[in-house]
C-alpha cells in the first residue's frame, strides 16, 4: 500500500536554476538554435515552442520499462508505485501549470508516443478541435491495465488487445486526468492528455459547475474485470474537508458498483 502524498504548490522554475536559465542564449554562428526539455520555455527565449504531450498511459508503461524518470530527477531507482505517486502530486500538477501559463506561446502540439513518427497540428487547430469537442458527445481513449485481482472477460472479448498480458482488471473509460483524445486528419492520429479539453473549455463542459471544479472533471467511471480472477481491493476515501486539507484535492470520491455477469 502506499503512503498518502499532498498535491504540490511548486512551479516549474523552482526545478531550476533561474540565473543558468536566463544565461543559455542563441549561439549566433548558426541560424536555426533549438532549446529541447521540459524547461525550455523558462528560457525566455523569443522564439516559437512546440509542445510534446505524452499520454499518461503510455508514460506509465515506460515508468514500468525503467526508461524514464520524474522530473528532475538522473535515474529510475525507485518503485512504479512511488514513481506513479510522484507524477501524480508533483510532476503532473507541475507541468499542466506550465503548459497553461506558456499556452500563448505554443505555436505547434505534437503527438510523443511513437518511436519513429511524429504526428503535430498547429495549436489554433488543437484549440479549434477541442472547442468543437466541448459542445459535442466527448469519448476519451480508453486503455486497459492489468492488476492483482484482474480476470479474463476483457481479453476474450477483446481480441485486439496484447493477449500475452496476464490479465486486464481495468477498462479506464474515462479516468481524468489519465485519459487522452484523440484527433483524427487524413489518417493521421495525434493525441492529447484530457487536461487540454478541461483547461481550455471547462465553462462548454461543466456548465455552472465549472465554477466549483475549475479545470477537473468530477466524473470517473471504469470497468473492473474480475472473471476468473481475484477479490477486489478494499478503498477507503476521505471525507472532502479531510481530503482537501491533507492531500490537496479539491473534491473525493464516492464510487458506486454495478455487477455484471
């Protein structure tokens, strides 16, 4: 089980060092200078940034590959689940406070998940496709995960995902802020995390709850699988006064459970 975590009030610049940032200048014996990492905009550079988001789904695979790490850190020595605590409290709250206060900036959104290819689009498209999302049925990107007390129903009844998986206890139908959408062109996908939509449409979204939630969806709904598999997990939530004050949410959770058969 892990220990509790409280979400963070730190910025993306406390990450860094402010007199190095603001001593990386353009070198001017080339005409083409390009910054790359997570700081780069801090740079205070006057130039274009194209932002690379990386579904959440996929970052947790490669926390379990041992190929990435939190922010700010040189090497993977900790476990998935502390690393997935991290991310939570810290790095994701960090970087979406980021990628709003440089929105302005970001010229082009690409899409980081695959090895070889890049798929982007220019930011008004992004923003156009989410406003058009926003006043339209919304369907996120599920993606399925295995646990301890996972079963088989999933996997027979989907026969596209990885077979080779032990089992699937999870469908994430839409668990904010983890889910992505995706955008289609010509054939080509490019996904963004969930957390743009919210950011840039809370009020289309929410209506006059937006006023109470801000930029989270209050909703999350999953399905569980547990044919053939294990006993559920017991969870324990607090009440809203407590989780507000101890861990810094911003609301609970109430769950509620419809067995299927």
């Amino acid at each position: 089980m892990m220990s509790g975590g409280k979400k963070t009030d730190l910025s993306l610049q406390d990450f860094y060092q402010k007199s190095k940032l603001e001593n990386i200048l353009p070198d001017s014996n080339y005409d083409v200078n390009i910054i790359i990492g997570a700081g780069a905009a801090l740079c205070k550079w006057q130039a274009p940034v194209v932002y690379i988001d990386l579904p959440k789904n996929e970052l947790q695979y490669r926390m379990r590959a041992g190929s990435i790490t939190n922010l700010g850190k040189q090497s993977a020595t900790e476990s998935f689940a502390n690393m997935y605590k991290r991310f939570y409290f810290v790095d994701w709250v960090v970087l979406n406070k980021h990628r709003n206060d440089i929105k302005e900036k970001i010229v082009v959104v690409a899409d980081g998940q695959w090895r070889d290819d890049i798929n982007w689009a220019f930011a008004p498209s992004i923003y156009q496709g989410l406003e058009a999302a926003a006043h339209n049925v919304i369907r996120v990107r599920p993606w399925f995960e295995a646990g301890a007390w996972g079963g088989q129903w999933l996997k027979k009844h989907i026969p596209t995902l990885n077979q080779d998986e032990i089992n699937y206890a999870w469908s994430f139908e839409l668990i904010t802020p983890e889910n992505g959408l995706v955008f289609e062109s010509d054939g080509n996908l490019l996904e963004v995390a969930f957390d743009w939509l919210m950011e840039a449409e809370s009020k289309a979204v929410l209506g006059e709850d937006a006023a109470r939630f801000g930029v989270e969806f209050p909703i999350r709904f999953d399905f569980l699988d547990t044919f053939d598999g294990g006993n559920l997990s017991i969870q324990c939530h607090p009440r809203l006064d407590y989780i507000q004050k101890e861990f810094g949410e911003n609301i609970t959770q109430d769950e509620g459970f419809c067995t299927c058969s």
